[in-house]
C-alpha cells in the first residue's frame, strides 16, 4: 500500500483525477494487444529471404529501441516515477538523458515494441492495435501534459523543443 501512496494514487482514485482509468484503459489495450490473434492478408504473404530478413531487422531494431527507452525512461526518471498521468507531489520535471529525445520516452517504447510485432508478423490486426494505442497515449499523454504545464511552468519551453513520442518527427 505504502507503494500505491508513493506513486500518487489516493482513496479517492475511484474518481478518477489523477488519471486512475487512464492507466487501467492503458493496461487493457497491452493485454488485448498480446492476445490479439495476427491476422495476415493473403495478398501479404511474400515469401522471399529478402523480405524474411528485412522483418527480422525491423524487429530487432525497434525491439531494442523500445527496450532502451523504457529502461532508459524509467532510470532517468528515478524519484519522480509514478504509472499515474499526474505527476507526483514530490516529483521533478525530467528533461535530460532520454527524456532529452522525447517527452514521453515510456510511450515510445510501447508504439516501437508494437510496430515491431506488427511488421515482423505481417500482421494487419496488430498493426491497427498499433495505431488505437497510438491515439490512445497521444490523448494520454495531452492529459498528462495538461498537469506538467501546471505544476511546471518550464515545461511550455521544453514542449516546443523536444517531440512528444517519436523522436525528430512527432
């Protein structure tokens, strides 16, 4: 429970102003997208040891990068972690190491593991799973941004310098 209570969840998260659902809805859509049956087109089944190699590479490139971001994100956001969209009482405005890249290094890592599923399996249900969450954390982290820019009134600046979940581009 102490652990709850350090990470800003409260009696009153039945109300939802921290952002409680948000993150029982994002907790959803991981577990829908794991048992998401791939579904393939047929006209999508190319069997070449080209496009073989091309899937693998796609995979573990952004296997990896989700895997860098997420460890990366949760290492540079130490004290001030918490699941919840609302920042911590306690907490401090992150803008170094990979949070430097992109405002929402965490999300990122979600979109990149999940594109690299999609392309890997060829997969047309996982790729629009991909998007949904895509949508999804974009309306997340707006909210979540919302708070930051309360709390911290630097954050205006770092908004306009840095991209909000895929790095140089959005």
């Amino acid at each position: 429970m102490q652990r709850l209570r350090d990470w800003g969840f409260t009696r009153e998260w039945r109300q939802g102003k921290r952002g409680e659902y948000l993150v029982l809805l994002q907790a959803i859509l991981i577990i829908g997208f794991l048992l998401l049956p791939v579904y393939r087109p047929s006209s999508w089944v190319i069997n070449t040891p080209l496009l073989f190699y091309l899937r693998w590479g796609f995979l573990i490139g952004l296997e990896v990068a989700a895997l860098v971001f997420i460890l990366k994100g949760l290492q540079d956001l130490g004290e001030s972690l918490t699941p919840l969209p609302y920042p911590k009482d306690d907490g401090q405005l992150v803008r170094s190491g990979v949070y430097s890249l992109v405002r929402h290094p965490l999300y990122s890592s979600l979109l990149f593991a999940g594109l690299g599923w999609a392309i890997f399996q060829l997969s047309l249900s996982h790729l629009i799973a991909t998007v949904i969450l895509l949508i999804f954390l974009d309306i997340k982290a707006r909210r979540e941004e919302t708070w930051l820019t309360q709390k911290y009134p630097e954050y205006t600046d770092y908004q306009q310098r840095v991209k909000k979940l895929i790095p140089g581009l959005y």
